[in-house]
C-alpha cells in the first residue's frame, strides 16, 4: 500500500519546566545534544548550518545536519533537514527537507511543547511512507527525552 497524503507529524508534550529552561535545552547545541543524542559541533544561529555525530546506538556512523530558519526567543525554533536520512552510501542533499518547528508555551502546569515536522508529501515517494513513520515515532520519543532533561511530564 503507497501511502500520499503523508505531510505532517504533530506531537505535544507538557512538562512542569519553566520556559526558559526549556528553551535553552532546544535551542543550545550542546544542551540540544544531551536528549537528542548528539553532539553537535555549531551553535544554532538562524540562517546557518549545524553539525554533529548522531551518538544514538546503532546509529554512531551517521552526521546531524540541521538548517536552522528561525529562533524567537523562549517561543520559537524551526529547522530543516534531511528526514530518516540513515543510509551512509546515499546522497540525500539533492532531495527537499523537511521543516521542524518547536513552540513553547507558558502554562500554569508549566512548558507546553508542540513539535510540528512538515513537508512530507516533496519527499521522494520511495522514502516518504518509511520517513514519516520513523520520525512520527521519534518525535514522541525525543518529546519524552526532552521531558526527562528538564524535568517531570505532567
């Protein structure tokens, strides 16, 4: 079966964490690097480029390359990059990116986190079925990642 109509992962998650902290965690290549499993060469600098060493067991071969668009601060970070773009041998820098856009929001039990990765449907129909579930299941892992980094779910 040949899944189309693929564009959008949403996931959300409220942690008792102030804002702020939470948005250092996001936004701060290093703290960025502790929950994502990664370590990251570049600061996160609107308009350039971040590398670093994916450290996720399993998948220590692979580099993190992330495009990053915006930061308002403690509201707003968005990037692009390459979704489930795991095999070493294959060139994926001539197919589109995905964009991933986190938004905080201050609330009386804490920090809502919202993570929307879209543009699913631009990525080659041979990956986009396999690269939407992948991230739609690592999203909501690394929502729990950043949860425990900063503190308690609600």
């Amino acid at each position: 079966m040949i899944e189309t109509g693929i564009d959008r992962i949403e996931k959300e998650i409220v942690v008792r964490a102030p804002r702020s902290k939470v948005w250092r965690a996001i936004t701060d290549f290093r703290e960025f690097g502790e929950w994502f499993q990664a370590e990251m060469n570049d600061p996160f600098v609107p308009g350039g480029l971040s590398k670093g060493r994916i450290t996720y067991p399993g998948y220590e071969h692979l580099t993190l390359e992330l495009h990053v668009e915006r930061m308002e601060p403690e509201g707003f970070f968005s990037w692009r990059w390459h979704p489930y773009a795991i095999d070493p041998q294959q060139d994926y820098s001539n197919e589109p990116t995905t964009l991933v856009v986190f938004e905080l929001e201050e609330i009386p039990q804490g920090t809502r986190i919202r993570v929307t990765e879209s543009g699913f449907d631009n990525i080659p129909l041979a990956r986009r079925s396999e690269a939407f579930r992948r991230n739609s299941e690592g999203w909501a892992g690394q929502l729990q990642n950043i949860a425990r980094y900063v503190g308690q779910t609600e």
